[in-house]
C-alpha cells in the first residue's frame, strides 16, 4: 500500500519487483551521472595509502550493482546482481563494498521467493552486508571500523536492527533513517579514524588533511541514490566539499597490481594445488603471507576466485602471475603505475 504521511514520504511498507529494481539502479546511476564522485575518492584517498584510486577500485562494483537486462521475478534479479559483480572488487574499498552487497543480497534472497520485500526484509539485507564483511575477514587482516567505510556500514547495520522484522515500516521512513546515520557517520570519519597518513607535507591524520574517508564517502552516496528513489531528500553533492583538496601522494609502492585467479575446486571447501590440496578458508591467510597486500576469496557462490590487490616498489605482476598459476587459472592480470598516473594528473 502507497500513500502519504504528514512529513512528506510516501507510505510504503513493502516494494515490487520493478522498485527494487528502480532502488539499486537508481544508486548506481548517480555515479553514472556525475563521474565527479570517483574523482573525488581519488583526491581525498589517504588511508590505508595514499595512492588515489578508491575511485578507480569502487567504480566497477557501483556501476555494475544495477539490473541491466528484463527479469521476471526478485530472485533472477538478485543472481543478476551477483552476476554484475564477479571479478569487479578492487583495493579495500571496492572489496567491503563487494562483500557488503553479498551479504545484502544474501539478506534480502530469503524474503525475494514472496514476490516483494518488506522494510524488515530490506534492513535485513543491510544487517547481512555489513555482518558478511565481519565473517569473512581474516586475522592477518582485521577489519578497520572506525572512521572508515565498514565503520559507516555498521552505524547504518545499527539503524537497519530498528526495522529488522518489523513487516509494516514505512520504508521511506528506514531510508530517511539509514540516510541521516550514513551522512553523520561519514561527517565523523576524520575523527574516530586515528590512523595518521602520508602526505607531502608528514605525517598527518584526516582532520588535519581536512578529508573523510574515501570509502566511506563512496559508500554514503550509494546509499543516497538508493533513498533518493523513496523521495528522501539527500545531498548529491557531498562530494563538492573537497574540491579544494589536492591530492598529495607520497606512497613509497609505485605499482598496483591486480589478478584474479579462478581455483580449481575438488568440493566447495577444497582447493585442488597440483599434486596437494588446501582449504578455502585457509587460502586467504596463505596468500596474504606469502605475497602481501590484499588476498581474498571472492564470488564464492558462483565460481570461487582469489583476487590478490597489493602495492609493490617494482613492477612484478609477471613474478607474481607466474607464482599464482599454482593455484588455477589467471583471468585477470593488470598492472596500474600509479606514479605515472600522478604525473599525467597534475600536467
């Protein structure tokens, strides 16, 4: 049922099939309509490394978390979305937001076989997303909440446990919620995130470069194009705040590398290594140790993947594409010099 209350919001307690559908692709267009935003990530990334190119790592996952093509029902649209994403996750902005919308489409799919979604059921997807990325991280890389993108994610998990199972929510009125949680929490990076960062100018800390988290600048104008579709009122252009920062590198890793390697799987659990085999949830740990930066399992539910993200001082994506074809078969191989990108940036 579909009304209108006194504030201004459309009474909503439950959504269809094409306004679910209107809802993420209303998020994924805003990036698409104002290419500004990843811009900006770039500009204000300084932590965990000042390299500039959250932007760059969140772009793919964003823009491809839409329903591109027609379906007859919400549980061929979620495997669409899941489909979306494979193999689009970078850096570790792009990784929590890969896993967050797993784990949120995991929270909505067991309400989707009903034909709509209740606002419980769409909180329920925002719990999920956040409590995914708390699973499936390891202690070789623990989670950093506050002041970064999961640490936004779980205020707004936070605020989702409000409507969680509560079947007659407005649903305008959770997004209205989730919006102002989102927006204060982003707005409180600089603070809580006491990591200091490289600059150009030392050794410094958000509120002393005057930025917010990249991520979760990225993340708050997902959720803002996804609330905007339920007529909440949300600023577009939180974005334009920075536009007088520059973006002051001094990142000793010159190169950014990326492959994706897709496993050889005896069982879902197992991992085939030659002659050996290994357990998946112990590959993370192995791969982390053995070859630094960012080594994660994903897409999991469809054909399960390792996606090793790290920076390097030289460029060894040949060395370390010639290690990983141990572990299966390379998809993705791709190299970014990101000193050369900081210099075509600034002529």
């Amino acid at each position: 049922m579909q009304g209108q209350r006194p504030g201004g919001l459309p009474t909503l307690s439950e959504i269809t099939l094409e306004q679910f559908v209107g809802m993420v692709n209303s998020a994924s267009s805003l990036f698409e309509s104002k290419p500004q935003i990843a811009e900006t990530l770039n500009k204000i990334n300084f932590f965990p490394i000042p390299d500039g190119d959250t932007g760059r790592n969140v772009s793919p996952v964003l823009l491809n978390f839409r329903v591109k093509e027609k379906i007859a029902s919400l549980d061929e649209a979620i495997g669409q979305l899941r489909a979306n994403i494979v193999k689009k996750a970078r850096g570790y902005s792009g990784k929590y937001m890969h896993s967050f919308f797993s784990g949120f489409l995991d929270g909505i799919s067991k309400a989707a076989h009903a034909g709509k979604l209740r606002t419980g059921d769409i909180a329920r997807g925002f719990i999920d997303g956040y409590e995914h990325i708390i699973k499936n991280s390891h202690k070789d890389d623990p989670v950093i909440e506050e002041g970064t993108i999961v640490g936004v994610m779980k205020d707004v998990a936070n605020t989702a446990r409000k409507y969680n199972g509560e079947k007659n929510e407005n649903i305008s009125e959770f997004f209205s919620d989730a919006y102002k949680t989102a927006i204060n929490s982003v707005k409180e990076t600089p603070r809580k995130l006491s990591a200091r960062v490289k600059t150009n100018k030392g050794s410094k800390t958000l509120e002393q470069v005057g930025v917010v988290d990249s991520g979760a600048l990225a993340f708050y104008h997902w959720l803002a194009g996804a609330a905007r579709y339920f007529g909440v009122q949300v600023d577009e252009k939180l974005y334009r705040d920075f536009d007088a920062v520059t973006l002051e590198s001094r990142a000793e890793e010159r190169y950014c590398v990326d492959i994706y390697v897709d496993l050889k799987m005896a069982d879902k659990d197992t991992v085939i290594l030659g002659k050996s085999t290994a357990q998946l949830d112990e590959l993370e740990s192995q791969l982390y140790l053995r070859f630094g930066g960012l080594a994660e399992v994903v897409d999991a539910e469809v054909s399960p993947t390792i996606h090793l993200h790290g920076h390097y001082k030289t460029n060894c994506l040949k060395e370390l594409s010639s290690k990983l074809e141990a572990y299966g078969t390379i998809s993705v191989a791709k190299v970014d010099d990101m000193q050369r990108q900081s210099i075509e940036k600034n002529r």
